[in-house]
C-alpha cells in the first residue's frame, strides 16, 4: 500500500487523557480513535493489526477441531433469566427493550446462547464430542473504561464453547484448547505465563488465565522461581510459598489477554442441555468456554514491544512487514527503482508499506519508528548511486547496506519465522 492512500493521522505531541503505553501510541501511530468513553474506530493500520490477530486465532482453533460460527450480539433476556445470570451480573450488562417492550442484552458473552443453540441441534452422544468458536464484537458497560482497547465498553473477542459427553471428554477439549493458546500468543511474539485463576461470573470448577508479562499491568500474579506454577493473586493465601513444591513466590505483573474454564454442567443442567447416551439415558453435557480478547491481544504487545520513538510489531501481527521510505525523488532511475522494489516485495508475499509523500526525511523517519513496522528499506539517492539500499531493524535500530537486487531477498530471509 502507498502512504499517500491510506489514512495514518499521526501526531507529533502525546495525546491527553491516556493512561497505558498501548493507548497512548496506539492514538500518536494513527491506529485508533476514540469515538465515546470506552468505544473506538480503528483505523486502517489499528484495523489490520486486529485482522492479523484474529487470523493467528481463526488458524489456530481450526487446527484444534473447533467449527466457527456467528451468534448475535443482540440476545433475549429469557435465557439469561434462566441460569439466573440476568440478576447476577449486574450493571456491566447492556439491557434494552424493543418495542413491544420485550427484554434484551448486548452480550458480554454467549454461554446462554451457545447453549440453547446446542441443547436444539444435538441430541446424541454421536454428535459429541463438539466445539464452536465464534470472533465477535462483546459490550460491556464498564464503571470506569480506560486504558484504550485494554478495557473497552465495545471490543472484540473470540469465545469458544465446548461439550462433551463426560468429564475425561471435558478434560480432553480444555486441554486442546489450552495447547492451542499457547501456540496463538507464541505465534503473536508474546511472553505470556498461564495462571491460576477465579472463575468469577463466567463460573466452573477450574480456570486459567493467560497473562502476558508487563510492568504496566492491571493484574497482579505470583510465580515460583522453582517450578512453573503461577496464579491469580486472589488463588494464594499464602503469598510467600507455593502451594505445589514450597519454593519461593514472586509477585509480577501481568495483562489477561485469554482465559479457559472448565465449566461442568454449570449451563446444560439450568438450561437442560442434555444427549442421550450409549444405553439412550438422558445425560446432561460437560461444557467448557475459552476466551481470548482481540483487542488486548494486541495492545498487550505494545506494553512489551516499544522505545522512546514509538511501536516494535513482532513481525506475526504488524500492519505491514516492510517500511518502504524514498527519501528524495528526484530521478527517473529513482522512481522506477522505488516502483521495482514496491512490486517485487508484493509479488515476493512481503506486506510493503511505501511512504511515498513528499515530505522531508525526517518526518518519514519519524512516522517509521512510530508506526513499528519490524523493517524499514530505505531508498536514498546517494547510496542508490552506488546500487545499494538500506535496510533498518526497528526492533535492534542495526543498520545494513545491501544491493537492490538483494533487498527482497534479504528480507524475505529476514521475515521467516
């Protein structure tokens, strides 16, 4: 894409009212804007940062055994009323009536949904083992949005529901979707720590959270430095020793960016989600949810992927993988090198953002290291007089020169996982 023709409002001052890294740069790189407490547009390089991360999940899910479906975000109050959730959740749920005065929510969540849809479609333990997975926008109304898309009113996120016939069946799909959180914040460039955690609302005898590691997190955890255990401050008595081998605890601090729960029939018995089993008895299913924010996801790695100047995107979920910037055109044989280079980084599967504006170097520099994009090529007359390009890390700022028949090679090679 050209520079020219996508919308990237920049801002050269830090913008009021921003309380995490993530926000603030997020806001400054032209990615977001805030359109009301808690409610954002995303703009065209915000936007395809969400993408990227929703299609690391999508990949990922489906490689699991998980089908994705679409649920609406406008549900009936009836099935809340019926595991008596319409009562217990209290003001953070959105509730409205349409005009024949019939009760509504915009979800936060869709266990009840999910569950009627199930208790409709599946009556025999033929059909299970079964888990959907949706990627959706979730409202919430927050007694205090803030932190940008950390903690949203309106946000995006990919809820998945598993049922099973029996508990080593539950176990089973909780462990698979485990496995693949793991592969989904590794593939994103994250060091995260799953911990133990309360199930809180959602409910269940047993959940984790997947906590990406930030000094700028809302969340406090305590790891042992012996062995791997790490929980949810609000799961320790005892903040000095671990519970599993007694070793010391730390406490460190951590965004959730996901969170799995082992659900039982929690659902299914409150809302009679039931199969018939092998001898044709009624049974009702074990069920497990798996969240993971979308949005959280990716400003999670702006807390830990940033310096003084601006954003370092993991290569996995950048807008682009490569910052194209001419700094003067002034040529003939500059311009058809700038194309040449433009069109085979395309052609080579390389995403190329080309700053082709006519503005100074300093402010295409700039905007580069603000924005993170993981390579710059750089394109100057006088190094092109000699046939040769530069290409910046963003992450290391390390500078090397290279000839232009080897720049999309070099970083073809660069980009590989």
């Amino acid at each position: 894409m050209r520079y020219s023709q996508l919308l990237i409002p920049t801002l050269r001052e830090d913008p009021g009212e921003v309380d995490v890294i993530s926000h603030r740069l997020m806001v400054r790189a032209g990615m977001i804007r805030k359109l009301a407490s808690g409610v954002y547009n995303y703009l065209p390089l915000g936007y395809r940062v969400l993408r990227k991360v929703e299609n690391i999940v999508r990949d990922e899910m489906n490689r699991a055994g998980a089908q994705e479906i679409l649920m609406p975000v406008l549900q009936p109050a009836e099935l809340w009323k019926e595991t008596g959730r319409w009562d217990q959740y209290g003001k953070e749920l959105f509730r409205l009536k349409d005009r024949h005065d019939r009760e509504f929510c915009l979800g936060p969540t869709h266990e009840e949904i999910i569950t009627d849809l199930v208790r409709r479609e599946v009556r025999s333990y033929r059909q299970l083992p079964l888990t959907l997975y949706q990627i959706q926008v979730k409202f919430r109304d927050e007694v205090r949005p803030r932190f940008g898309l950390m903690r949203g009113r309106e946000f995006f996120m990919k809820d998945a529901y598993s049922f099973d016939q029996d508990e080593a069946g539950a176990k089973e799909s909780y462990e698979k979707m485990r496995g693949a959180y793991q592969r989904i914040f590794s593939r994103c460039g994250l060091n995260f720590k799953p911990v133990e955690a309360e199930s809180g609302l959602i409910g269940g005898a047993f959940s984790q959270e997947f906590m990406v590691m930030a000094d700028t997190g809302e969340d406090a955890i305590v790891t042992c430095i012996a062995c791997d255990y790490a929980a949810n401050v609000e799961k320790v008595d005892d903040k000095s020793s671990c519970p599993r081998c007694k070793g010391k605890l730390e406490t460190k601090r951590g965004i959730e960016v996901g969170h799995v729960f082992m659900l039982g029939t929690k659902y299914s018995e409150a809302m009679r989600a039931v199969f018939l089993d092998r001898d044709g008895k009624e049974q009702f299913m074990i069920m497990g949810c798996y969240g993971i924010g979308i949005g959280r996801t990716a400003a999670a790695a702006i807390e830990q992927n940033h310096d003084e100047k601006g954003v370092i995107w993991p290569a996995s979920i950048a807008p682009f993988h490569v910052h194209l910037l001419t700094l003067a055109i002034k040529s003939e044989n500059f311009i058809k090198t700038a194309e040449q280079l433009y069109h085979s980084l395309n052609q080579a599967g390389v995403e190329v953002l080309w700053d082709d504006r006519d503005e100074r170097p300093g402010v295409k520099f700039n905007d580069a290291d603000l924005i993170g994009i993981p390579y710059q090529l750089v394109l100057g007359d006088r190094n092109l007089k000699e046939g040769l390009v530069e290409i910046k890390d963003r992450k290391t700022g390390q500078v090397t020169k290279t000839k232009v028949t080897d720049a999309v090679a070099t970083l073809k090679n660069l980009l590989l996982p």
